[in-house]
C-alpha cells in the first residue's frame, strides 16, 4: 500500500469527507489536513495519528 492511500484510509476511518493534503513533519511523521482542516500528526511506524 502507498504511503498516501494509507494516510487517506486512516483518515476515511475517522470519518473526514474532503480533500487529504499531506506534508512532512519530521522523519516518518506526516502533518494532515483535510479540506483545509488540521487533523493531526500521523506516524507511519506506528500506522496512526499520534497528536
């Protein structure tokens, strides 16, 4: 599975609906939005947002 197709089920399963945009936070860590909208920190070792 990619990275962002992980990162968007992750977010699909919280219940968001919009547009995933995605950046680089620190290593193997991702800052999220969608539709504008900071979710949260996910983190792909751990395969979940952590903030």
């Amino acid at each position: 599975m990619k990275i962002k197709d992980e990162v968007i089920q992750a977010v699909r399963s919280l219940g968001y609906k919009g547009k995933v945009e995605i950046a680089t936070a620190s290593y193997h860590r991702l800052i999220v939005w969608v539709d504008d909208v900071r979710v949260g920190i996910y983190d792909l070792d751990k395969h979940t947002f952590v903030d």
